[in-house]
C-alpha cells in the first residue's frame, strides 16, 4: 500500500510540472483490461514470454491503468516519466516445500501478488545523454522484442528492476567519422527487490536464498553505416549481481550463512571485474554476450537482417571455447503502413556446449595435486552464491530457458539451461485494422552445468493472436490470443487470453 501511495503522490507532481512546461508537451493515459484462462498450473509460453513478467499464472483477470510522457527527442532537454500499475486475480499454484518440523515434504501455494507497481520512472534528456531513475520497461537493442524467442542477457521476460541507468539515448555519430561510425551504450545500477519470492518458493531441504542482490548493468555498441543500404552493428553487454546474504539451508535447517555485505568501491569494480574474493573467485555473478548484427536494406524499402548473439557466463565463454553456444536469427521487415505481412523472425538457439562439462579450481581444494584448472560447466543463468539471473522468478534473459517459477519441487536454480530449440514468428495485418500474429517454437533441455535431466525435457509451443484497432484514432483496441504448449517443458496446457485497451491525451497546449 505504501508503493500505491508514493506511486500516486508522485504522479501528481509529474502531472503538474508537466502542465507548466512549453505548449508542446503532452502526457498519454492508458487502461487495459485482461482475462485469461488455462488448462494447466500456468499460463502456454509465448503468452507469458517478453512481456516482463505480468503473466505466469493458468488463469488471471487484471485491469493495469498507467500515464506515460514519452522524450520529445526533437529538443535539447527533454524530460520524461511513467508510471503503471496491475491489480487483479492470479491463480495459486502447489510448490513442494520441507517442512522441518514435520520432517516432510508438504505442499504450499503461490501466487503473484493482486496488486504490484509495474513501471514508475522518471527520465531527463540533455542533447543526446538521458539519465533514467525507477522502474521501468527497456526493450533489447539487437532483436525485435515482439517477434524474437528473447534477448539472451535483457529480453523484456521478467518485471522491471529498480535502478538507475544512464547513457546515449541512441545510435550516436562518433566525431570526425562523416556519421559512417555511431555508438550506443549505457550503464545501470539497481538493486533486486524480490528476496521474497525466493525464500517463499525455496524447498527449504538442501537449498539456498540470497536477499539484498544489487546488480549492474552495461552495454556497448559500435554501429558502421557505410550507405544507407547496409549497416553493421557490433558490440556486447553484460550483467551482474554482487553483495547480499545468502543463506543456506541443510535438511531444513540453516547450515551457514554468507553475508557480503556491500562497499562503495564495489560500484566502480563491478562495472570490470578484476578482484577475486577468499575463495579464488571473481567479485559478483557476471554474465554476458558478444553481439554483432548485419542489416540490409533493399531499394523498396524492404530490411533483412541476420543476427548472433554469443553467451558468456566467465572467461572460457568471453573467449569462445563453448563452441557452437548462441542465438543465431535472421529478420525481415516490410515497408508501408499496415502491410500484409509487417515482419517475420526465424531462429535457432544452442546452449549446449558450455565450455564442457568439466569446472575445476585447485583453489577449491587444499592440498590437491592437481595443478590444472577447466573452466567449463559455465551454467547459463545459475551461480553457487546467487539465485538465478530472474526477476521474481522469470529469467531476465531469454525466456526459451525455463524460468525457476516453473520448477514445482521448490529448485531455486535453473534446471534446463542445457538446450537447443527453434522459434519462428511473423505478424501483419489484414482488412477491417486487424492485426495478426503467429509464433511456433521448439525446445529440448538436457539439464544444466552441473545435473543432467534424464530424460531430457521437451516442448512444442504455438501461438495465434488478433488484434482490432478502432481505425480513426487507434485508441482502443481489442486482442484475443491462443496458444498452445505440448510437452514436459514444463508440461501440457492450452491457454486463451483477451484483452480491452483504450489510451487518450489527458493534456494538451496548443501553439499560439
């Protein structure tokens, strides 16, 4: 209740500083209203997929309200703000958890909860630099987050983290380049708020939870535009979670506990790694891709794109000893207003290989005679110290690993980062302003860095939507969504979703 309040006592200072400012500033409010129903515990995959983390649950009815004022790019300083609000039912789901007492495994239900702030945020533009403090909803720079299976480090999959993050506001010309050569980067710091949730769906047996993660966050990107028809982008980004308390638990009971704590120099080594701690590691959990993207852009005005995207979870990753690992996809997008068929996505992904399975450091063991060290079993997504690389439960990375809300045992790790699968997605529109889209995926899990899932785990995932937009202003629309998954990642289900949205100008000047 307090976040309700301080969200909207907020809000009513945006709102009035914003009617002050220059005539053409303006503010966009929104509603949408959303139902949705399933077969199973929770909701097919690509209803859930990308759409940081409002959906998980079988079956669920919420009415999210928001106000947003986007940067007016076209001035020197701009300013912006946001803020988004869900409330409604979520159906409960049964995790297994130890009961210590008992001396057995009982049930336990959870749910997400009836009522959370989604975005609240505000920005401010100076030439091209922004500084953004709150929450807010970031889309992933290389793959289109509507059509791709997800970003492999920032997908959009899971809620928003509260930080503060800075940087170019995009693609910048590099001086005395003649604009062929541009830069984008930025850099972010926050702090998980969802220690919570851990502990909660923690088995509570032979288990860990870590509270009080704060995290960093960076990207780079060099883009070479050498006509208007071809343009290459390379660069990389990373994640890190560093400091906290984790706590370990032992047959239900506390075995020891690792508090970290945080120092102020750990802000400025976190942004490069370089310290290792006691026990020979390097400071924090890092996580990372090497990403390069090639775009050709045919007369008509027609885009094909292909793209790879390279995991690195430690140094054997960064320098590519796991082999074949990656996301590799080519795109097309059509020119025009509402085309037939508006852009299409095929991709494949393998996290297979992960340096091998093998990872040894003689500093683990005293007195070994062995002297090599293997830096393999990389482990996409987990760390011995850490929970896994999510946000209340859903992966912050792509979404085609299975995220630890899905594990019903209570496993607060990712089980099935091991993994191959395919994604292909398209969208258009037909007459009458009626968009569609579809997505079909595939997807095999052999386990993770360290245990095997023996069988291997499956899924074939679908997915059919439609969308009208009221056609003389576009303000409201309504969306119905099908979808389908077969399989045992995480299991069978059919699930259908539809959603009423209507959006206006709350306030305006006009020019004099």
């Amino acid at each position: 209740m307090r976040r309700l309040i301080t969200a909207i006592l907020l809000l009513q200072i945006f709102v009035r500083v914003s009617a002050s400012e220059a005539s053409d500033t303006f503010a966009i409010w929104g509603a949408e209203a959303l139902a949705g129903v399933s077969s199973g515990n929770f909701a097919p995959h690509y209803i859930s997929a990308n759409r940081c983390g409002i959906i998980s649950s079988g079956n669920n009815v919420s009415i999210s309200p928001s106000i947003i004022r986007p940067l007016n790019h076209g001035s020197r300083f701009s300013y912006a703000f946001g803020a988004q609000i869900y409330g409604g039912y979520n159906s409960s789901v049964e995790y297994s958890r130890y009961d210590a007492d008992a001396g057995k495994f009982v049930n336990h239900s959870m749910h997400p909860s009836r009522l959370w702030i989604q975005q609240l945020y505000a920005t401010a533009k100076w030439r091209c630099l922004f500084i953004t403090a709150g929450m807010k909803e970031y889309e992933p720079v290389l793959v289109d987050r509507n059509l791709s299976s997800g970003d492999l480090i920032h997908s959009g999959n899971s809620r928003p983290i509260p930080q503060v993050r800075a940087g170019f506001v995009d693609f910048q010309p590099v001086p005395f380049t003649s604009e062929i050569l541009k830069v984008d980067g930025e850099l972010a710091y926050g702090k998980f708020a969802d220690a919570k949730w851990w502990e909660n769906h923690s088995d509570r047996y032979n288990s860990f939870s870590t509270s009080g993660i704060w995290y960093v966050y960076r990207r780079l990107y060099l883009r070479l535009d050498t006509s208007r028809l071809f343009s290459l982008t390379l660069g990389g980004k990373a994640a890190s979670q560093f400091g906290g308390k984790t706590v370990y638990l032992k047959r239900g009971e506390v075995d020891r506990v690792d508090n970290r704590g945080i120092h102020f120099e750990d802000f400025f080594k976190m942004i490069i790694p370089v310290d290792r701690t006691k026990e020979g590691f390097y400071q924090g959990n890092t996580l990372g891709s090497w990403d390069i993207k090639a775009e050709f852009r045919l007369d008509n005005g027609v885009k094909l794109s292909a793209y790879v995207e390279n995991p690195w979870e430690d140094g054997s990753g960064m320098a590519k000893q796991n082999g074949f690992d990656g996301l590799y996809g080519v795109e097309l997008k059509m020119p025009g207003e509402k085309p037939v068929i508006e852009g299409a996505v095929v991709e494949y992904l393998d996290l297979t290989n992960q340096s091998g399975p093998i990872h040894f450091n003689p500093d683990d063991y005293s007195g070994t005679a062995m002297t090599s060290e293997a830096t393999g079993a990389d482990d996409y997504y987990n760390n011995k110290y850490y929970n896994s690389y999510a946000n209340y439960g859903m992966i912050a990375g792509t979404p085609m690993v299975m995220s630890p809300i899905y594990n019903l045992d209570g496993y607060n790790n990712v089980i099935g980062n091991r993994l191959r699968g395919v994604h292909a997605a398209a969208r258009g529109w037909i007459p009458c302003n009626i968009q569609w889209e579809l997505k079909f995926g595939w997807r095999k899990a052999y386990g993770n860095g360290f245990y095997a899932l023996v069988p291997p785990r499956h899924s074939y995932s679908a997915l059919a939507s439609v969308k009208w937009v009221e056609p003389r202003s576009s303000r409201l629309s309504v969306k119905g969504s099908f979808g389908l998954d077969r399989g045992n990642l995480p299991g069978n289900t059919f699930g259908a979703e539809i959603s009423v949205a209507y959006s206006g100008v709350i306030f305006t000047k006009s020019r004099k």
